[in-house]
C-alpha cells in the first residue's frame, strides 16, 4: 500500500498528463469532455469484445504450455484454421470448433459467462448497487459467497462429473478462505494462506475499474486496488495494475493517431507504473526489445518459455517451484504472452486476438482482455462491421454464477453498458472532481 502514492506519482508526471488531457474533446485547458452516449457504445463494445476473445480462446486453453510431448510443441499463425489440438489435460473443446477459429454467437444465441467475464460482471453489480465507488472487504467478500457457488453446492458438473463453480487457483483459493473462515480481503491473498498469490486470477477479473475513471489511472488504480487484492500481491498485482492503466487510457487515446501509435502510447504509460526491479517489468521491457528489432511474435514466445519457464531468469521461480501445469496459470508467463500479442497485434481487434489465442499457456485470459480493451476502442458496432455480421447481445451471467436480478439469469449488452455508465457518472463527481453536462463528462485535469 506505501508503494502505490509514488508510482501514481511516476504514473502520472507533468509530461504524462500533458499528453492525457490533449487529447480527444477538450472542453477548455483544464479539463476533458467526453460523450456519455458515444461512452455507452463503447463498452458494449467492451463486453462484446470480451466473449468473443474469450470463447475463441477457451479452443485453444492449455494446449500448449512448455514441456515435453505434444504440449511444448507451440502453436504458429499457420495453425489458425487447423485442427485443435488437445489440452495439457487431455481435453479439445469440440463443443466449440474443432478447428482454431472464431467462435460467435449470432442473434438468435446468447453468450455464456466465463471466469474471464463473470467476476468483472460481479463487481460491476456491487459497485452499482453499493453507497461507494470504491468497494470494502466486506463487500467483496459477501458479493462472492452471494453470487458463486461452492463446488459442493454447484449444480453445474464439470468433465470429472463434479461439482463446478468456474473457479481455479487463486480465486479458488480466496473463495475457499472466504467460506471456511470468513476472510476479508486482503487476507484472501495472503501469502501465508493463499500460495497462489502469484497466479493469473487478479489480470482477468479487475480490468473493468479502468474504464470506470476514464483518463485517470490514478482514480481507477485506487478502484482497483483492493479486488485486485482478493487473489493477487507483488508481480501479479502490477500485472493486473498494467492492464487497469491501459483501460483508464483508452477513453482518451488520439483517435486522429493511427491505432498502433495508439496503443504504443498506452504501454508506454502503463510500464512507467512497473518497478524496474520487477520481474513484470523485465518481460514488459524484454518483448517490446525484441518487437521493435522486428523478430517474429513466435520466435519471441519461444524465447520467453527459454528465458523464464526454463533458465528462470529475471527471479522468475515459478518452474522451479515445481507448480503443475508447467506453471501455466502464473501472472508472470501470461503476463509476458500478453504483451506479444498486445506488441504484435498492433491495435487491430482479429490480429491481436489470434495471437493471444495462438501464444500458448493460459490464452483465454490474455485474449479476453485484450477483447475488451480493443472492443472498447472499436465500439460495438465498429466490431460487428469488422466481422460482418451481427452478434448477440445477451449474456447469461447465470451460466457460472447465481443470485442476479435478471429475468433467468440473461442481461444484455445494452443494459450492462448502461449500469457502468452510471457508475462513472459516480465516478466524474464523487472522485474525479467532475461534472456532468447533459451528454457530457466534463473531466478536470489533475494537479
């Protein structure tokens, strides 16, 4: 907690803001303005972009994550399209595609959530039906064991016949303590009683906080602060820090700049929010080197299995503590295949999200993320164009978790945007100093 003032102090410098607050309608010299209805658009955009990034990556899940056999032999871009290759644990995803390929689901369909999605939507319900922007403990911990079951309970099944509750690692971990001795984060993520501390969990859950401050990472690092906390601490908590920067920054990007300079000035940012000395910063640092050198993003993920599941370098420990799965589901190795897709995709929706697909370890994750960011930044309708098509906008929430006020558990796109839109208007006058005029966010510049 002593560390987070100074590195918003570096987040955020003269140079910085400068350039976050020129950017897309300035309202008058000290402050930005942004369109509510434009805003709404965007994060449809946002929860379209995250299910089709996440189901497309639930193919290819595991398949290929270091080590000896079939599972250390990684996927290329010329495996998209070709048969799916089975899972560390032995499973395909026939259910889906039995090629790599996109999965969508048209009009007449609905969306089902996933652990990529469903936490995010569980924070969103807290927050919008909470007194405060920024959630407790107490809060959090209620609205899990209100809203996930517990594998006993669950009368979801998964491949083994038992009880499913859509929970691995660290939120499983969390959640067990929550339910056996009532913890309260941050003690769910204690080292001492939840050893997944270091896992992916925090980078798919918290992400949305971001666009709850829209060009003040500052703001949304203090939102996320805590259910970042729930599962995760050091590396894996800047992980999921990184990627609430770059969310809280795309609301204010140059859209007159072409979108991978876009996304360039985005990293830039996040990464002055890393300790050098961290392991999260040296990958972020070690990918961009080999990016800008123009070595292919394949070579550079086989690299990054050499450098850190196998050397260990950078105190990466992960393989040497022996975790099953070749650590698969770490921050760190996730965290580092992320940012060669982000590199790599270059700001467009398909060609980034193939490559988090196609990356290898835990690729639903980097691929739902990185889904939301770029949907965000396309719109809804900005994506349905890209695809040709239409999509649905409904969303089963109650596929993975429970006890929501939505007619058999089915929300909609529309509706979601519209309870996020009203949690920044909380945002814009409660934290950000801001007011709202008519359509209109008007966003002070910070001091």
């Amino acid at each position: 907690m002593s560390e987070l003032p100074s590195r918003i102090g570096r987040l955020l410098s003269p140079a910085l803001l400068s350039l976050v607050f020129a950017l897309p309608v300035v309202a008058d010299d000290h402050a930005i303005t942004l369109s509510r209805t434009e805003y709404a658009e965007s994060l449809q955009g946002f929860w379209l972009g995250q299910c089709i990034a996440n189901w497309t990556g639930l193919v290819t899940e595991m398949d290929k994550v270091g080590g000896k056999g079939v599972s250390g032999i990684f996927y290329t871009r010329h495996d998209w399209g070709k048969p799916d290759q089975p899972s560390f644990f032995g499973h395909t995803r026939k259910d889906l595609t039995e090629t790599i390929d996109w999965v969508v689901r048209g009009p007449d369909e609905i969306w089902g959530a996933d652990d990529d999605t469903d936490i995010e939507y569980i924070y969103q319900h807290l927050v919008a039906t909470g007194p405060n922007t920024k959630l407790t403990g107490e809060q959090i911990r209620d609205g899990w064991l209100t809203h996930i079951w517990t594998d006993a309970e669950s009368p979801h099944k998964g491949t083994d016949g038992k009880g499913e509750n859509f929970l691995w690692v660290s939120n499983q971990q969390a959640h067990d303590l929550m339910v056996a001795e009532s913890a309260v984060p941050p003690a769910t993520s204690d080292p001492a009683k939840n050893h997944f501390y270091d896992m992916i969990d925090a980078q798919l859950t918290t992400e949305i906080f971001g666009f709850y401050a829209p060009g003040r990472p500052d703001v949304a690092l203090e939102l996320a602060h805590l259910p970042i906390r729930v599962t995760a601490r050091a590396d894996a908590a800047l992980a999921a820090e990184f990627y609430v920067i770059l969310y809280a920054l795309a609301p204010v990007v140059d859209r007159e700049r072409p979108r991978r300079e876009q996304i360039l000035w985005m990293v830039e940012r996040a990464r002055a929010h890393l300790p050098d000395e961290t392991y999260t910063a040296k990958m972020y640092d070690f990918v961009k080197t080999r990016y800008e050198a123009g070595i292919p993003w394949e070579s550079v993920r086989d690299e990054l299995y050499v450098r850190y599941q196998i050397e260990g370098a950078d105190n990466y420990d992960v393989t040497a503590r022996q975790i099953f799965c070749n650590g698969c589901f770490a921050a760190g190795i996730n965290f580092a295949a992320s940012i060669v897709s982000l590199l790599y995709g270059e700001g467009d929706f398909k060609e980034t999200v193939k490559i988090a697909v196609l990356a290898g370890w835990d690729s639903d994750n980097p691929a739902a993320t990185w889904g939301g960011l770029l949907g965000f930044m396309d719109g809804r309708s900005g994506l349905e164009d890209a695809f040709g098509q239409r999509f649905s906008d409904r969303f089963n929430i109650h596929r993975t978790r429970r006890g929501f006020p939505v007619p058999d558990g089915i929300d909609t796109f529309p509706a979601m945007a519209e309870t996020g839109l009203a949690i920044v208007d909380r945002v814009v006058r409660k934290d950000l100093g801001g007011k709202i005029r008519g359509d209109t966010w008007v966003i002070p510049q910070r001091n």
